[in-house]
C-alpha cells in the first residue's frame, strides 16, 4: 500500500483563512440586514372618521358587510372611538374598497387612502429602509421643466445696465450714456477717461466673469465671452436644481427625483403623489422677491396694487437668493405678515443698509414670469410691500402688508423653497396610475423568478456539484444587490432595474462558468482536484475581471448621460457587477474549497490508496 504525505493535493495556499470567513460573514449579515426591510410589504389602508362629534364611529361588522356584498376583501378592520382602519391585500382592493365607501358614507365620514410601513420597529431604529420605487413601479406624477436660460441671461445683461448707472449715479458722474446693444453688451460712455476707468473697476468687482473691451479713452464695452456664458449657464440649471429639491421638500414629497435632463431641461419624478393639481402650483412658480430702496425720480418704476407708480433704485439691496427661512404669521393687530430669516451675505447688506436709512421708506417687489397667448416669456412685477424702516435691521425682519393670511402663507412657502432666476414651463406633464406600477412590478417579479429558475436548473443539470455551488452563490448575490440598493439614498428602483437584476444574473453565472470550464480543463490534464480549482480560479480571473471592468464602465456612462429608466437601469447594472465580483470569486471560491475540493480530494486518497 503506498503512502501519500498528509497534505496531498492541498497546500497551505488552498486554504481559506479565518479573517476571510469572518469578512464574508460580516459582509452577508450585513447585506442581508440591508435588504431585510424589503420583504415587508407596505400595508394599504383605508382611515374612516365621523366628520360631526355626534356621528359614532361605523362598527366593523357593518363594514365588512359592505365590503362583502361588494364582493371586496379585507384583511383586517381595526376601530375605536375615533374611527376605524381598514387593511388590504394590496392597492386594487384598497381603491375599490375606497369607491364603495365615499358611495355609502362620504356624506357624513372621512375616507381617506393611505400606507403603512410593515418594517418591525427594530429595523427602523436601525435606519434600515426599503428600496425607493421608481414612478413606472410605483405610479405618480412626471414633469418635465424647460429652463429659460437666454431669458434669465437677457436679465443678466439688464441688471449690469442698471448696476453702471447706479454706480455713475452714487458717484455723481454725469455726461453718462448707457446702453444694450445686441442683447448680449452693454455700451458705457463716458467723456472723461478716469471716471470710466473709476467705474469699469468696481464692474468688475461686481460681476467677476465679465469681459471689458475699451473702444476709445470714453466708451467701453461689457460682455460675457463664451466660457463665462456657458459658466453662467451652468450655473442657472444647478440653481434650478437646488431650488426644485427644496420645494419638493416642502411638499413632503421624500422619495422624489430631481435631475437634468439634457441641456436645458428639468426632469421631476413624484412617486405616490396621485393629484399633479397639488403640486403643479408650486413646481411651476417662478416667483423671486427684491428689496428695493424708494427715490423721488429716476431709477425702476413700479406698480403698487392701487395702481400707484413708485420710483426704485435700479439695482436691489438684496433678492430672494439670501432668503435662509420664510414663515407665515400676524402682526399685533391680527394682520398677515411673513418673517425672513436672512443669510450671512443678506444679514450684512441688510445691516448696513437699514443703519443708513432709518426713517425712511424700503419698497418689497414680487416678480414672476409668464406666457402670454404668443408663447412668449414676460416678466410681470409688482410692489407688495412698501415699509418704514424703524431701526437697524439685521438678518431677521418682517415682510408687511400682505393682502390675506393665504397669500402670506403661499409666498413664504415659495420663499422657503428659493427663488428663480430663470423661466421655468412646464413642458410635459403625465400621471401614471398606481394599479399599472403594481402591474409592472408583477410582469417584472415574473421575468426575474422565471430567469432565476431555467439558470438554476441549467447549472445544476450541467456541473452538479459545482452547479449547487453556482447557485448559492447567485442566491448571495442576488442578497447583496438588494442590500446594497436598499443602503444607498439616491438608488431608485425602476422597471428597466429590474431587467438590471435579471443581467445580473447572468452575469454572476457567467463568472461561474468561466471559472468552472477552467476547472474542468485543469482536470482533464491529470490535475488534482485542489490544484485544478485554484488553478482554474487563478487562470479565469483576469477574463472575468475585464469583462467585468467593461460593463462597469458602460453603466457608469449610461448613468452619467442617461435619466430616468436609463439611469435606474446603470444604477442595477453596476452594482450588479460588483456583487457578481464578489460573490462569483470570492464567495464561490470559499464554497468550492469547502464542500468540492475537500470531498473530492478525499475521495481521490481513498481511491489511489
């Protein structure tokens, strides 16, 4: 009988260390802590409640009678003596179950639709949260914005205009003669060179970007070169950006997204809202608000509501862009009035302003652009407040004399939200209903348990052992890609993100059957078990790690230039490769040492014994 040594066919370089089984552990735990939040379904719910003291609350058994002579289901129907909640299996009951109620009980109760989380309370004080759904899964409102950047770069060159004769005017410069020229330059002459030197420094102190070009010692031209135009645009869209987020914020609105969508363009997706009649007023507000200081002649004329026309400085203290809070309020004698919290750059201004104008008069203009019947962008303007600074002001004042407590409450919510410096139109605008989200994520849960299934069979069927392997592995991968989804807050779920985890899928089995045909080929040569899964795991990766680069950096593009489905989808699509790396390498190489390579290798000692 011949004798081997005790480590034949295994090394120490097959073995897998304690630290690596206890960071894969550390990572599936924590995956799996991750995704858990998934597999607990929002309950629908409707909440019914007496709209007088004297109405009792409707007892259960006649509400499950209503319901079943409905022919309608319900899972549960809780009441006390405020109302009752009634839960069901899933949106189309609740909606139905909805239309029976308003029909027998709208007149004298409150029906009202809504979800509940079914998370257990020690998964949310962990911070643990669901995947976000996309609109097509989860139904909602879509809007896309239009951007008027040449409006608002139009404005630019006007307020530059007005900002040279204030200077002139603060310097008391005459002999002055100011003007636009081709919609794109401002022209200044002035006939003695120091003074137009005087004010083409602090020009440029103002608007940094700007470019000077001097035609003679007494005229000089300002414009914006191409690179600063383009900055400038720039910088309107990520304005435009920011202040969409914030006045979705204020709508309640959590799980929304807010992108742009090529150069000019706003896309805002509302998953769950189901009315665009609520939220259409305040996404396409183009409301801004400036401080202006009165003059007896000369300057800005504007409107008061009376009809009354009031002289202004030509450039404002300060605009809405320094507005940190807005809240709505009455003053001591019951009268609207909406108090402004003002940032640092604001409060200064403010501060300094007020130091030297105490007694006299600080006019509050409102400005929103529209669309007359031609189609064309104006901006109409109007005096809304016109106030006697009493003291030194700081970064805390009161805006006065609204008109009513709504109007208050209306432009401190628009306040809050920020301000526009461009036009924004609604270009399109579209509701998808929920009961077609739920369709799509059934066809999509159908695509992905049917391809889950022909690979698992397919890879048991062909590499047996090694196929089991295969398949806890893709199950660990398809765990880490829910985790890792669920974790990160801009990651939305869509139904091209679906056809996301289907690829990946694939793809992790891929990976699989390189490394697989690897072991397979090192086997054939005469290998031993050990040395051919190491070798054939050694031998596969370069392969897997290239192809796995290149659909990585094709979702990184994809997610770069795409928006919407196209960015869900690159979203899915790169993480899958990662998990794919890490679960079709790592974990799977773990699970061939452990139950492929140990069985077989004994198996071969026994048999060559």
């Amino acid at each position: 009988m011949k004798t081997y040594p005790k480590n034949y066919g295994y090394s120490a370089s097959n073995r897998t260390s304690k630290w690596q089984y206890l960071i894969i552990a550390v990572a599936l735990i924590f995956m799996a802590l991750s995704a858990l939040p998934n597999f607990f379904p929002k309950k629908q719910r409707l909440l019914i409640h007496s709209n007088g003291a004297e109405k009792a609350a409707i007892q259960a058994s006649e509400l499950y009678t209503q319901l079943a002579d409905a022919n309608l289901p319900v899972n549960a129907i809780n009441s006390t003596e405020q109302g009752s909640e009634l839960y069901f299996a899933n949106l189309s009951d609740a909606k139905k179950a909805y239309e029976r109620l308003v029909q027998v009980y709208g007149d004298e109760y409150t029906i009202m639709k809504s979800e509940k989380s079914g998370i257990p309370q020690w998964l949310v004080e962990l911070g643990l949260e669901p995947i976000k759904l996309g609109l097509d899964l989860r139904g909602g409102v879509l809007f896309i914005l239009d951007v008027d950047g040449d409006k608002a770069f139009s404005d630019r060159i006007v307020h530059i205009r007005d900002s040279v004769k204030s200077i002139t005017r603060d310097n008391k410069i005459r002999d002055v003669n100011v003007a636009i020229a081709n919609k794109e330059q401002v022209v200044v002459n002035i006939y003695q060179p120091q003074n137009l030197q005087k004010v083409a420094a602090e020009i440029q102190n103002r608007f940094p970007l700007l470019s000077m070009f001097y035609e003679s010692d007494t005229q000089l031209k300002l414009f914006y070169a191409a690179a600063a135009k383009n900055s400038f645009h720039q910088e309107i869209m990520s304005q435009s950006l920011s202040t969409m987020r914030g006045r979705i914020e204020e709508l309640g609105i959590t799980e929304a997204v807010v992108q742009r969508q090529g150069r000019d363009r706003i896309r805002i997706e509302l998953p769950g809202a189901s009315n665009p009649d609520d939220v259409r007023p305040i996404i396409g507000a183009t409301a801004s608000l400036q401080f202006f200081q009165l003059q007896e002649r000369g300057g800005k004329y504007f409107k008061t509501e009376s009809g009354e026309s009031i002289a202004v400085s030509p450039v404002p203290i300060f605009s809405g862009k320094h507005i940190k809070n807005a809240k709505a309020g009455r003053d001591e004698m019951g009268m609207p009035l909406v108090h402004l919290t003002l940032d640092a750059i604001g409060g200064d201004k403010m501060l300094r302003f007020s130091a030297r104008n105490i007694g006299k008069p600080m006019v509050t203009v409102f400005s929103e652009y529209y669309q007359n019947t031609s189609g064309e962008t104006l901006k109409k303007e109007k005096v809304i407040s016109v106030a006697t600074i009493q003291a030194q002001l700081g970064s805390r004042f009161s805006i006065t004399h609204l008109s009513s407590p709504e109007k208050a409450q209306e432009l401190a919510l628009l306040l809050r939200a920020g301000s526009l410096d461009a036009p924004i139109t609604i270009a399109k605008e579209r509701t998808i209903n929920a009961t077609l989200g739920e369709k799509n994520i059934e066809n999509g849960m159908a695509a992905l348990t049917l391809g889950i299934g022909v690979t698992l069979l397919f890879m048991i069927a062909w590499y047996r052992q090694l196929g089991v392997i295969a398949n806890v592995a893709l199950s660990f991968n398809l765990l880490c890609l829910l985790g890792l989804m669920s974790l990160l807050p801009g990651a939305v779920l869509t139904l091209p993100g679906i056809a996301g985890f289907v690829l990946t899928v694939g793809m992790a089995v891929d990976t699989n059957v390189l490394i697989f045909e690897r072991i397979k080929e090192e086997l054939k040569r005469g290998r031993a078990v050990s040395i051919a899964v190491e070798q054939g795991y050694k031998n596969a990766f370069a392969t897997i790690l290239d192809a796995n680069i290149t659909t990585l950096l094709t979702a990184l593009i994809l997610y770069a230039i795409g928006y919407g489905p196209v960015k869900g989808f690159a979203i899915t699509l790169g993480l899958g490769v990662l998990t794919s790396m890490f679960t079709g390498v790592f974990i799977s190489k773990v699970l061939t040492r452990l139950f492929y390579t140990n069985s077989n290798s004994r198996r071969e000692k026994g048999v060559m014994a």
